[in-house]
C-alpha cells in the first residue's frame, strides 16, 4: 500500500460487509473489515453499512468498538454510514428504542424505518449534489430519512415524499462525515464511494 492510498474499514458486525469492500477497491481505496479497536487504530476512515441499527448498536458496544470509534470520529476520522449506518451517525433519533445508542458527529435528527417496513422497498433514481453524470440509483431498504438538520450539515440529495409536495432529505455531509438512506453498494455504481475516499484523501492532506 502506498502512502497516498487510503486504508478504509467497513464496520463488520452486520449488513453488507463485502458489498462495500468491493465498492471502495473499485475506488482505489484499501479495504478491510473492521470489528474490534485495535483494527479500527489501523484505518484511515469507516463505514458503517445497512443492517439493524439497534443490534448494530448493541453489538459495537459488546465488541468494545462503539468508544473508540467515537473518539475516532471526534478526532476527525472521516465515516461514511448507509441507511442504519446514517441512524449511527445522527445525534439524534426519532422512532429508536429508548436505551438505543448512537455514534453521533451528525447535527440532524434521523426517524428510524421512515420509509416503511422491508416489503416497502424500492428504488429510486437520486439527483446527489457534487457527482457528476446521471443520477445515482437509491436502493432504500426499510430506510431512513433526516427529519432535519444543524445549520452546519449540508443536504446532498433528496427525494420526493409520497404523501404530499415536500422533499425528505436521503443524504447529508457535515465536514468529514457522510451519510445516506440509502445502499449505494448495492447498484455498481461505485460513484459515492468515490466521493467518499475523495473526502478521505482531502482530510490527510
């Protein structure tokens, strides 16, 4: 590995572990799985996948990953986290169990599972600010949506919402941190990622 190529773990206590190593290679990133601190010390930026954000949440506690991460984060590690990965970013919750606990670093309140339940799936075709080309093909899997955000979070992309004239904000940055509803991972379009490990090589120099 070279000095200019990015090490970037992927949380892998649940969700779709393989589909983002194999989109941040495509990337020109190094990936790795990430499951304890000491793996986590040997990275340069996260993400953190889909999955179930309240078990994501239990299990980064039991695997001794949930402290170290945040101190990573409030250090200024970049991480990127998909649709319960955005839930472990947000500082707070809507709709989450009341012992639930998050990593933070995001100023925006998420609702859990806003956009239905895992027979409610679907795709849709994502305008995301700063990509160039067509839009990006949202996979939104028992997603979530930002129900708001700080004054310091700037809104990427979003979506029409089904029950009315407004947007639901789907994707959001603030500083080195990033975060979607939904699994980019999952189409083969590796254009997010790319935009990920961009942010990564911007925070090392």
């Amino acid at each position: 590995m070279s000095s200019s190529t990015p090490a970037i773990g992927v949380l892998a206590l649940q969700g779709d572990v393989r589909e983002h190593l194999i989109a941040l290679a495509a990337a020109d990133a190094v990936a790795r799985p990430v499951r304890r601190a000491e793996e986590l010390a040997e990275v340069d930026a996260l993400v953190i996948p889909g999955g179930e954000s309240t078990t994501m949440s239990k299990l980064a506690l039991l695997f001794g990953v949930m402290d170290p991460l945040r101190e990573r984060v409030a250090a200024g590690m970049p991480v990127y986290g998909t649709c319960a990965g955005m839930i472990m970013l947000a500082d707070k919750i809507l709709d989450g169990r009341d012992d639930q606990e998050t990593v933070g670093g995001i100023d925006m309140t998420v609702r859990r599972n806003a956009f239905g339940r895992q027979n409610e799936s679907f795709e849709s075709a994502v305008a995301f600010r700063g990509l160039t080309g067509a839009p990006v093909n949202g996979v939104f899997i028992r997603a979530p949506w930002v129900e708001s955000v700080g004054e310091g979070v700037e809104v990427l992309a979003e979506v029409p919402a089904a029950d009315g004239p407004d947007s639901r904000i789907v994707a959001v940055r603030q500083g080195h941190l990033l975060a979607t509803s939904f699994h980019p991972e999952l189409t083969g379009d590796h254009r997010v990622h790319e935009y990920f490990v961009r942010m990564v090589e911007e925070t090392a120099r």
